[in-house]
C-alpha cells in the first residue's frame, strides 16, 4: 500500500523472546513470514524482500526454495490449510450433532479473529478471500488454489448441512444448495468485518447462519 511501512518483525527473534524453542526451518520461515504478510497488508503490496526481511533469510535462500512470489504464496495457503485442518477436524467431528458442528466453527472464528484484531489491530477476515479477489483473476496458479482451499472448507459445511437434513434437524430438498449458500453468507460476512474492520459481523455470523438454515437460535441452543 503506497505510504504504508510493512512491519517486519522476525520471527525467529519473538520465537526467542517467548521462551519457545523449536527451531523453524528457512522454508517454514519464509512461508510464515509471507502468509503472514499478504493476509494482513496485500499480495501486491508485499514484497520478496519484506518477506525475506520478516523471516529473518537472505533473498538468495528464497529462491533457493521459490521460483517466484507466486509460488511462494501457493505454498503458504497450503500450508496454513494444513495447520488449521486438525482443529477443523475436531470442530466438524462426525459425532458432533450437525448444528453444533456449525456452531462451534462460528464461535471459534469469532475467537480467532477477536485475537487477530488483538495482536494486529485489525479484523482480518478470510486469507483466502483476501487474496483469491486481489489477484486470482491475473494469476492461474493462485486462483487455482485458491479454489481448491475454498471448496476443502465448504465440504465441512456440506456435510454438516446435509447430515442436519438427514437427521430432519433442517428442511431442505437440496442440502447441497443449502450449505454453498451458507458458505457464501460466512465468507462475505468474513469480507465484511474485513472491510470494516470490525467484530460485530462476526458476532451476528452464528444466529444469522441459523436463520439461513430456518432455526431459530434460542431453540438450538
């Protein structure tokens, strides 16, 4: 963003500070720093030497494992994909009853992006969504994965919704329709706290969700 200084801390120095000792690889520094980065800033405003600079590596180490930016953000949505899959998969168990899968999820995005906003000063909603519309369109390989990604996270939904259906919890003749519409209110509610920069969408996110699906929020709970 033009006027605006990335801030650049390095992680290896903060990892120090907290007392945590594991070592971070070159490649897990560099895919942190630019995740990290590009989430909260932009992809175009960031840049291979801030990355470099914020995960504390020569810019020759960086080619070393990336042909270009490009590639390196492919690999960082990846991986963050990766690191929130276990939590996923415990808020989505299959032996959660369908709607409180759903409502777990909602209230531990609130919870996570409440402590974003904490540590950056900012809501910074969905990275996925953040990058897919800034660059998805001019670059295949981004916009590839990050259909991909999405389509992961909205199968969590789908099945959710359409175990809900099964179980008669929810009406609805077509439980596939039903969740892709659901997964579109959450992300463009993530866009609009974004936007914003505020917590109050997120906070409506869980009952307003209900409603899509015909539920009325006291009786769920």
């Amino acid at each position: 963003m033009p006027g605006r200084k990335i801030r650049v801390d390095c992680p290896v120095k903060t990892r120090e500070r907290s007392g945590v000792s594991r070592a971070c690889t070159t490649k897990e520094r560099l895919i942190e720093a630019a995740l990290s980065l590009i989430w909260e800033c932009s992809y175009r405003a960031t840049s291979v030497d801030a990355i470099c600079e914020r995960a504390c590596v020569k810019k020759g180490s960086f080619y070393h494992f990336f042909t270009s930016k490009a590639d390196l953000a492919v690999a960082a949505l990846e991986a963050q994909w990766e690191q929130r899959r276990p939590k996923m998969e415990e808020l989505f168990a299959a032996d959660t009853p369908p709607l409180e899968r759903l409502e777990r999820y909602f209230d531990h995005v609130l919870e996570k992006q409440a402590a974003l906003l904490r540590e950056r000063g900012r809501v910074l909603g969905c990275p996925l969504m953040s990058i897919g519309c800034e660059i998805s369109t001019q670059d295949p390989a981004i916009g590839a994965k990050v259909c991909e990604l999405l389509a992961r996270n909205r199968a969590w939904f789908e099945q959710a919704v359409a175990d809900a259906a099964a179980e008669g919890v929810i009406r609805s003749v077509d439980p596939g329709a039903t969740a892709r519409t659901l997964f579109a209110f959450y992300e463009g509610t993530l866009a609009q706290a974004r936007i914003e920069n505020s917590l109050e969408p997120i906070r409506a996110l869980k009952a307003g969700a209900l409603g899509l699906l015909g539920v009325d929020a006291a009786a769920a709970v």
